[in-house]
C-alpha cells in the first residue's frame, strides 16, 4: 500500500504552462514554447502569438479572436476552396500539390484528435496572469494589438455603426449574398485594411465611414474593395516580390468585375465611379503596380473636368450632385483624389492653388457631430500634414517644369520664373506650422497628438531636402543637406511601428536616395525590411528599388535594366540622372501614396 503511494506521489505532476502561446492555448494543446514560432505552430502553419505581461484583458480577447478566426479558416479550408472555385479560380491546383494535400489530411487529423482531447483544456483566464513576450514573426494586426501603444483601445473599437458619419447603416442585405470567401475579403477590409490605410481616429476614418456604406449600396464599389482585400492578402509580410497565387487570381477577378461594372454606369453615375476608380487606383498602388495606378487616376481626372469643368474646386461649390452623397462623401472623394494626385512622381492633373482652395474648404453636413465642428476634422490621408503634402506637390511640378526645359540654366528665359518659385516654396516650409483645430481631434497630452506633431515634422524635413537637391541643386554631400538627413533619419524612428508609418513611404525614400555612406545606406536599408514586415503595401518596395538604383550611380554601376531588374537587357546609362530621370527611363510611374 505504502508502495502505491509512493509511486503515485512520485508521478510527475502535470502543470498548465502560462507561458505557451496563444494559439496552442486556443487549440487546448501543450505549446512547446520555442520562440519566435513554437514547434506545433510551424508544423501546422499556424500564426504564433505570444503576448506581453503588460497586455491587458481587451487586448487579450482580440487576439485569442484572431487566432480563433484563422484556425476556423484553417479547419474549414475546403469549404473556402469550393467558394474559390465557383468563382471560377482553381484554386486547388494552386494551393494544393500532392505533399500539400498529404499535409491538410494531417492538420484535419489532428483537428478531430483535438476535438477528442479534453486533457490539456485550461481557462484562457490564466493567460491574463502569464508572462508572454512577443514573437517577431506574428501577423500585423495581432502584432500591433499586442504591443504598439498608439492604437488605443478606446479609439479603435467604436463601432463602425455607432460612428456620427456613416451616410447609412451597415445592414443592406448585399453582404447576404456573398459565399464564404467573398465575406472573408469584406470583413478583413473592414476589420483590417482599411484601419491600417488610415491615419486619422476611426471616427473620421473615411474608408469605413464612407467607403464602406457605398459598398452596400453599389456592387462595383463592393468589389473594388474585395479586390484590394485580396492583393492586400497576397502580399508576402517579409516583402519579397512571391505572391499568394490564389488571392491574387481572385484580386484579379474581382477588379474585372469592378471594371465592368465601371463601363457600364461611367457615363450617368459620376461621384460613385470615381469612389470606384479611387478604390482600385489605392489598390494597385498597394500591390505595387507602377503603370495601371496612373491610368485609372487619369480616368478619374477626365470624370472631373467633364462634369465640373477644369476647376476641380467646382466640385464643392457648384455641382449638384444627384447620386445620393452628402457633402462629408463629396468632400472625401475630391480629397481622396488630391491626395494621390500629389504623391507621385509625374506632376498634378490639376494646378496646387485649386487644390489649396478645396483642401481649405470644410464639409458641411448635419451628420457631423457637433464636437467636431468647422475644420476639426483630421484626413484620413493627409492628417495633419496637408499644407506640407500640397507643398510637395508643387515640388514635384516645378521639376517637371525644369526637366522640359532642358537644358535649364541661367540663359533659359523662364529661368528666374522658376527659381522665384523654388524659394517661395522653401520660405513656405520654413515658415510652415500645423493647424491648431485638426490638432484638436487629439488630447494634448495623447501620444498621438505628440506622434503628429513629430511627422509634421519628418514630413516637413523631407520635402524640404527633396526642394534644395531637386530645384535648387544642392548636393546630397553638402553639409545643409547632411544635416537634414541627421534630423530626417532620428525621427523615422519615432513613427515607425506606430498607427501613422503608412506615411513613411516618401521621407524613407528621401532619406535613402540622400544617403552617402555605407554606414548610412545599412542603416535606411534595415528600416525599409522593417516595415516591410508589418506594413504590406509594395510601393515601399518600389521606392526601395529606386532608391538602390540612385546608389547604383554612386558606386559607379551606371547600368539599369528599363523593367527595374538588374538584367544588361534594355539597359541605359544613368550618367547624372536624378531620381526622377530613373523612373523615367525605366517606365515608371511611382506613388508614394
């Protein structure tokens, strides 16, 4: 007897880690605690989410819905499959091979002995006690949930159909009709895509308050916003250049269906087909498209001039819409396009001064609450940074205009026109400060009042280094623009990781082509893989490509194929060119939207 007892007092004792991840916790299974990905996780292709001490319950729940999200996609993959494949996408040839296959049989396995095993079940209260860390290799979203302070809570989780400025409620029965992978895009637009695109409190986040309420009421627009959803999905998070081949078939069709129904109401439906152009404008930009993107704006462009003349401000003060759209919708649509007008690389469809006056024009509508009031509303955007956005505008034609008037120098007789130009923008910039009411969408005491303020001025910085080498020829060695650079670079860091770093595309392309050193060129080259890591828009890595071709130049390698490879075929010589001559000659039209 005495013997038993000792044999049962020596059996180990089986204890509940605290420390497992997330998942393996969700599936009820011993977590093996290997970091960044735990053994389980990597076999099966699970996401591993390990969380920190200090997360607190609501961070918590979010994440353990998350996960709880993907292994339901996981377990249910071929129900997906076959409403991948009524859509026409094979998608099983794509997905599945015969190892591939082999591999499914196994996690549908282990997901029924799952189902059988109770043993390792424990309260996912106990995780709210555990001392977690952070693996690097999570998903974006569970990342930022579990460890960027600048998305609060209390911010992020208002509910889309409780915001003042929806134009309608989210309840039309369209989203009835979708199959299981059409609802999987919708919701990853809404509880995803559109809250990283912005940079504004979600109150004012356009592409939920008004995007998503014309989806339910104009399919094209629907499935624009599908199609971006999906190239969003395809996109590597480690930003190499491999796609997933199913969601970006499917990007594909579901832009296909967006065009065609584009032709057919173009003609009597204008303010709904530019949110449509806009839509898939913003998602080939995402995708990293540098020829398509420019096309669909155009179209956009012509819409304008041919409903409301060549002064897009008429837009606002003089076209009677008849599609149904408030003002706040109106307003959005015009700044939307403005916004991506002046964040490429080819000069404005319309002058900067038109688009200063529709910028400085607020929406006036009853839907907007009271509390926000006359111009305290924040873009989602351009947020704070507007006036400098406009400015960099302007930058960008002045140098069209130089390079057409080639060779430009001290004889040529627009030559003290254009230089005038050049320093009234750089005393604008010197000169320029944010806005006191947008700022006070933010507390004063908020991060994300002090995170504003710090972009306001990185953005600033930037643009005024792009004015001095462009227009004004400074050299990127000289000691002003060194010293910009110093500045420039010390605060990239303070945005990045944070809610605002989809702005960064532009200032890290500057600070990058301005780089002169080894040293220098490391440091913005670990910046880029960084945020290619969490922020998954492929113009970041185009602007990477342009920017290692300028230092092509610098180290003497003057060769560069005109598709941006590294291939002699198609080569031409870079000489002195300067960026924009680059993308010029490879055929590019860069946003850095």
């Amino acid at each position: 007897m005495n013997s038993l007892k000792n044999k049962v007092s020596k059996a180990p004792v089986r204890k509940h880690s605290r420390t497992g991840c997330i998942t393996c916790k969700v599936r009820k299974k011993r977590c093996s605690e290997d970091k960044p990905v735990c053994s389980d996780c990597k076999r099966l292709g699970f996401t591993c989410v390990y969380l920190r001490k200090s997360a607190d319950k609501d961070v918590l729940q979010q994440c353990k819905e998350q996960v709880e999200k993907e292994l339901f996609l996981q377990k249910n993959r071929k129900k997906f499959i076959a409403g991948f494949e009524e859509l026409g996408v094979n998608a099983r040839s794509h997905i599945l091979d015969d190892k591939a296959e082999d591999e499914e049989v196994q996690v549908h396995k282990e997901w029924e002995d799952e189902e059988e095993d109770e043993d390792e079940e424990e309260a996912l209260s106990d995780e709210f006690e555990a001392e977690p860390s952070v693996s690097w290799d999570l998903d974006w979203q569970l990342k930022q949930l579990s460890e960027a302070p600048f998305m609060p809570l209390e911010e992020e989780s208002v509910s889309v159909s409780q915001s003042p400025y929806l134009s309608q409620p989210l309840s039309d029965p369209i989203t009835l009709q979708l199959d299981p992978v059409g609802i999987h895009l919708y919701n990853y637009y809404r509880d995803h895509l559109a809250r990283i695109i912005s940079i504004a409190p979600v109150k004012q986040n356009y592409y939920l308050q008004v995007f998503l309420p014309m989806a339910h009421k104009h399919r094209g627009i629907l499935y624009g916003l599908m199609a971006w959803s999906a190239h969003h999905l395809s996109i590597s998070q480690e930003g190499s250049e491999t796609r997933d081949r199913n969601y970006y078939a499917l990007a594909n069709r579901y832009t296909l269906e967006s065009l065609r129904c584009l032709r057919s109401e173009m003609e009597h439906n204008f303010l709904w087909s530019l949110a449509q152009l806009l839509i898939l404008c913003g998602a080939e930009i995402c995708q990293g498209d540098v020829a398509k993107w420019k096309v669909l704006l155009k179209y956009g462009a012509d819409l304008i001039e041919k409903n409301v003349g060549k002064d897009i401000s008429h837009l606002l003060t003089s076209y009677k819409t008849t599609t149904n759209l408030d003002t706040t919708a109106t307003y959005w649509l015009v700044a939307n396009f403005i916004y991506h007008d002046v964040m490429c690389s080819r000069g404005t469809h319309f002058p900067i001064e038109q688009y200063n006056k529709v910028l400085s024009t607020c929406p006036t509508n009853s839907s907007i609450s009271p509390a926000v009031g006359v111009n305290r509303h924040v873009d989602p955007l351009h947020g704070i940074n507007r006036p400098i956005l406009l400015i960099t505008g302007d930058i960008t034609n002045l140098t069209r205009k130089m390079k057409s008037a080639a060779p430009f120098d001290k004889n040529h007789p627009r030559f003290r026109e254009y230089m005038s130009k050049a320093y009234e923008l750089q005393t604008q910039l010197y000169q320029i400060v944010p806005d006191g009411q947008e700022l006070e969408v933010y507390e004063e005491s908020s991060v994300m009042y002090t995170l504003c303020l710090e972009l306001f001025q990185l953005m600033k910085l930037a643009s005024l280094m792009h004015l001095k080498t462009t227009c004004l020829g400074h050299s990127k060695h000289s000691i002003e623009i060194q010293h910009l650079w110093l500045e420039l670079f010390s605060k990239l860091d303070l945005i990045l990781g944070s809610k605002l770093e989809g702005c960064l595309c532009f200032p890290m392309f500057i600070c990058g082509i301005n780089a002169t050193d080894r040293e220098q060129k490391r440091d913005i080259e670990v910046r880029f893989s960084d945020i290619a890591k969490r922020y998954k828009c492929y113009n970041f890595q185009r602007a990477r490509t342009i920017m290692r071709k300028v230092w092509q130049q610098d180290d003497g390698d003057i060769e560069i194929a005109s598709n941006g490879s590294m291939s002699d075929v198609g080569s031409i010589e870079l000489g002195d060119m300067d960026w924009y001559d680059i993308v010029d000659a490879m055929g590019w039209d860069i946003s850095f939207a």
